[in-house]
C-alpha cells in the first residue's frame, strides 16, 4: 500500500513502540481474530434466515483464512460466533435440544481450529442477553451486501449481526426480545434453560481441551445482579460436565472495559460491584472485555480519539484487585492515523499488564466482502485476501499486518494444552 509521511512515522513509532513492550516482556496467552458469520442472515421480516442455509445465509469461517492467520502470522486464537436461535430450535427455546445439523457445521469449524491447525477456538454465542436496534435497520442477502442506517444504533460497529440473547425472534435485535432469566417476563427463557443449553454445548466440546466457552456476547441495559446471575449458571453448567476449559465471564455495559466500574443504561451497578462474586471451583474463569478505541466505544467510527490504557485503568485495578485474570475479545480500528497509534498502544498496555492473558480483533469472516465489520465503512474487514469498498488492500494489510501483527510476541503465545489462565 501506499504510505503517506505521517502514516509511515506513526508506523515507525509503533515499530519502537513493539520493540520496548517486548523487552519488558509481554503476558499474552492468546492473541487472535474474530470470526464472524454464523449469525448472519437474520434481518428484516421476524422469522428471516431461521434457520438459514449454511453457506448462503450464514458461514463460520473459511479454511484458508485460517490457514493465512496460523500458518503466516502465528497466531493461535479465534473467536467463532454462532446464534443460539439457531442452534437451539425455536419451536423447542434454549435448552439441550439442538439443531444437530447447524450444531454440525458449527463443530466441524471449531474442530478445523483446534484439531486440524492446532489453535484455540472461542466459542461465541452472539447473542447479547439485551439490546437495541430497529428491525429494519439492515437486510443482509446472500452476498453479504446490505443497506446500511447507523443514525438511530449506538452500538453498531458497522455490524451487520446484532442478534440478542433474549432468546426469540432474532431478526430485530439486539433491541427485541426477551431478556434471558427475566422473571417478569412470561415470554423469557429461564436462567435454569440458560445453564441446561450450557451444560449441553460444554459436553459436546469437554473433550476438546483448546476450547475456550465465552458464555455470551455483550450483554447490557439489565440488572447487573441478573448477568451474574447467568453467568454462574453456564458455569455450574459447564462444570457439571467435567470439563476444565478456560470460561469468559462478561460483565454489563457491552461488557465494555472503559464502563466496569461506571454505572450503565438505565442506572444498572457497575459490573465491578457483582462479577467478582463469580464461582468457579477450577479457578478457571477469565473476565470477558470489549474496548473500541473511538469518541464513543461503539466502533462505528473511523477516527479513535479514545486511549486505552487510561481507559482500561480502574479495571485493571479491580482486576489485581480481585486476583482475577481478562481477555479482550473484541477491539478493533481502522487504517486512520489515529488508529494506527491507539490500536497498538491498547495491545501493548494489555502485554504490559499481567491481568490481562489475550485478546482478538475484530473481525473477519467468510461474508465481510468489501463491508466493514467496524471503525466506519471504509476500511474493509480483516479476511486476508479481501478488498475494501474502494477496491483498495482491506483491514487485513492495512490494520493487521500495519500495527497488529508486529505488535504480538510470538514466543509467549500458548501452543498446547488445556485453556487455561496461564
């Protein structure tokens, strides 16, 4: 690609900055990408794309594309989304009773990941546990092309699958449905179904030791109590069927780091006055955080204008408070200078910082095309081998290989054994 002076000076910096970071010795056990696709296809008239054409209206992930990220960059973490409404039927709700066939396809990616190129794999119910979004603010065809209305969505990231764990009709989320363990709400699934389909999933992986179970993507605008709540649940759930994995526990705000110790939406606590409460009898539970770096965490735009690492500084804090371990499984930018700086300083305040054991950007994924999975419309995903809208290199070359890539200690990377915090 073509550089600019000041992109090729903001290059040089992060270049120095990388060689600084790894002379103090960086703590990153999982470094990784998003895979983003098993929950698209779900927009427009209630009921679209349920439950989908595997293929046409949603993919988990390309092979190539993870050969590029393991075989050439070293990488060793992937963070692969699905949709509970797809995996468990709606005619049956969460549960234990699965769409064997999308169950199928799902593990068949999972298992190319772990078993075929022997990285770790993140499973990801994308599913929020809340959310706000109109039902026709996207229509997603088969060819990933899509209209795209971002004034009325605070937390979009130019995101074509926002889908909500309240467990109903996905096509109008993340701002629809009803919110799961919510017991005035006769329509809700119960915490008890949460940690039933938990229980499920985790037996079907309790013998694939480089799973990792996210227990669920970006929940908000809910009593931080009842995320709580159902986090315990998946982990009681997990446990009970002897598996050891590491588990990612989100907390509320988006699970955004910026907010944890802040109150959000509607007056909910702080996610720092109830996650701390979490049990696990293996010691084997993470927190999940996502940060974006612009004027409003929601990646949706082009510029960031937001530091990390004074942004993440009460969680740390809370986090060496509390002996507890995060993973940051969502951050990302584009290719504007300003991003450019702040992504690699947010990665290398992480390296720094022993709480913190991974992270994975956001995102790739076999549907992206030419649209931009966050940090405004321009930039492209991070699907090697992908162009931007403009036809030009996409996110890949201009993120990942510019400030990403040269800002991960490979030798640190865990390469076997169970997920685990260390």
């Amino acid at each position: 690609m073509f550089l600019t002076k000041p992109l090729r000076l903001v290059l040089q910096s992060t270049t120095i900055v990388a060689i600084l970071a790894a002379c103090v010795g960086a703590t990153i056990l999982y470094a990784g990408v998003n895979e983003s696709g098993g929950e698209f296809g779900v927009f427009g008239t209630p009921g679209t794309g349920l439950p989908g054409e595997f293929g046409v209206t949603y993919d988990f992930i390309t092979e190539s594309t993870v050969d590029t990220f393991v075989d050439t960059n070293q990488i060793n973490f992937f963070r692969v989304t699905f949709l509970m409404e797809r995996m468990c039927p709606l005619a049956t709700g969460l549960g234990s009773t699965f769409n064997e066939t999308y169950f199928s396809e799902y593990e068949d990616a999972i298992n190319y990941i772990t078993v075929t190129k022997g990285a770790y794999a993140l499973i990801d119910p994308h599913n929020y546990m809340a959310g706000r979004v109109s039902s026709n603010s996207f229509v997603v065809s088969a060819d990933s092309s899509f209209n795209r209305d971002t004034s009325t969505i605070p937390h979009i990231k130019s995101y074509l699958q926002l889908i909500s764990s309240r467990f109903s009709d996905p096509s109008s989320q993340p701002n629809s449905g009803s919110i799961i363990g919510d017991t005035t709400d006769p329509n809700a699934a119960t915490t008890e179904q949460f940690q039933e389909f938990w229980t499920e999933l985790a037996s079907r992986f309790v013998d694939n030791p480089q799973v990792v179970f996210g227990i669920n993507n970006e929940p908000h605008d809910m009593a931080t109590s009842l995320i709580l709540q159902n986090d315990q649940a998946a982990i009681n759930g997990i446990r009970s069927t002897g598996a050891t994995q590491l588990i990612l526990a989100p907390g509320n705000g988006f699970t955004g780091g910026h907010s944890w110790t802040q109150v959000t939406g509607a007056n909910d606590d702080p996610s720092s006055e109830w996650l701390n409460q979490i049990v696990d009898p293996l010691n084997n539970t993470a927190i999940d955080i996502h940060e974006y770096l612009d004027e409003d965490f929601s990646g949706s735009h082009d510029t960031c204008t937001q530091p990390g690492p004074s942004n993440l500084a009460a969680l740390t804090t809370w986090l060496q408070e509390n002996n507890l371990k995060a993973v940051v499984s969502e951050f990302g930018g584009s290719n504007d200078p300003t991003c450019l700086e702040l992504v690699p300083e947010l990665i290398n305040y992480l390296s720094e910082n022993d709480v913190y054991i991974g992270w994975s950007a956001w995102a790739a994924g076999p549907f992206w095309g030419t649209n931009s999975p966050c940090c405004g419309p321009e930039v492209g995903s991070l699907e090697p081998g992908q162009l931007d809208e403009e036809g030009g290199p996409n996110g890949y070359t201009t993120v990942w290989q510019a400030v990403i890539q040269p800002n991960i200690d490979l030798s640190d990377l865990k390469r076997s054994g169970v997920s685990s915090l260390s």
